[in-house]
C-alpha cells in the first residue's frame, strides 16, 4: 500500500493537525469530529459525515451495516480515532470502508497521539 498524497489528503492532515494543536489528545472522537469538520469547512472541502455505507450479503441490502466517519471531495475515506494506539482491526476497519465506497483512498486519524503526526496513517489500494 502507498501513501496518500492527494491534495485533499494533505489539507485533511493539515486540519487535522490544527484541532490536535488546540485540543491535544485524550478527549473522545465524538469531540474531534465536528471540530475537524469545522476546520474543513473553513478551508471549503466538499465532504460528507456519518456517511451511511451498506453492505450486501447473501442478495440482502444492510442499509446501515456501517458507517464512514467522512468521505471528502468523493475520493478520500477518513477514520477517526482516540486511541492508545492504532491495531491492526483499525486498518482493517478503514480498508472495508473504502471497499464499501469503491474509492481507493483513506486516511485512518488517531487524535489520542501525543503529537498527531504520530497518529496519521494512510492508505492507498
């Protein structure tokens, strides 16, 4: 898997970094998300939240098998994070959404890092 290097994936990260700076780490993902989503908007990328992803099994259509954190400017799944650490299961979490979406591009944000450059992982399929 490669890096992301899109435009919209560094403006992320750099949106990202600016709420990790005034926040720091420890609070709940429920608190990071509506931030990064305001600093998004102030840098006017187009991107969804709580994006509903359905998941067929057997010919059954799950309307609300799962849900991606974000899906920015149609191309970028992002996943966020407050944890000690990222796992593996996290990765895998990441990589279904983007299956989900068809997009080739994810960004996995761990907001409980000490420095949020330490909490950034990208995936490209």
């Amino acid at each position: 898997m490669a890096l992301v290097t899109t435009d919209s994936a560094s403006v992320v990260i750099g949106c990202a970094i600016k709420v990790h700076r005034k926040l720091g780490p420890g609070l709940f993902e429920s608190v990071y998300e509506p931030c990064l989503a305001h600093e998004m908007q102030l840098v006017e990328l187009q991107f969804d939240r709580q994006v509903p992803l359905p998941l067929t099994y057997d010919g059954i259509v799950f309307d609300r098998g799962f849900r991606a954190d974000f899906v920015v400017e149609n191309e970028l799944v992002v996943e966020l994070k407050s944890v000690e650490r990222l796992m593996p299961v996290h990765q895998a979490q990441l990589l279904t959404y983007m299956k989900l979406t068809g997009l080739r591009k994810g960004l996995l944000l761990n907001f409980n890092a000490a420095l949020m450059k330490h909490g950034i992982r990208s995936v490209v399929l």
